[in-house]
C-alpha cells in the first residue's frame, strides 16, 4: 500500500521515522512532502496513493 503525507505533521523527522517504521517494515510504501498549496502539485503528489493523509495544524 502507498501511503502519502501531503504535508508536515509539526514533529521532528526522528519521530515521524519511528512512526512510520511498522508500516514500511510491514511492507507498506511511505511518502511525506512539504505542504503545497497549488493543487496541480497536490494532484501529482497524491495519484499513485492509496491511503491520503493531510493535517490541519496550520504549520508549514
């Protein structure tokens, strides 16, 4: 499964390493890029994803 992060979660990237480390050892595919407001860049970020995750923290 590809799991794709459209934007920052606020935590430092040892912890989001950590969280994520089950899924990619479980066999899973994980992407996080920064936040980007220009929805064509959004759209390619997320086409191939199968599970989409966003925040709303308002950081980034």
């Amino acid at each position: 499964m590809k799991i794709v992060l459209l934007e920052s979660l606020g935590i430092s990237e040892s912890s989001l390493q950590r969280h994520i480390a089950p899924l990619t050892e479980a066999g899973h595919e994980f992407k996080a890029y920064p936040k980007n407001t220009d929805p064509a860049v959004q759209i390619e970020e997320a086409k191939d994803a199968d599970t989409l995750l966003s925040t709303k923290n308002g950081q980034g």
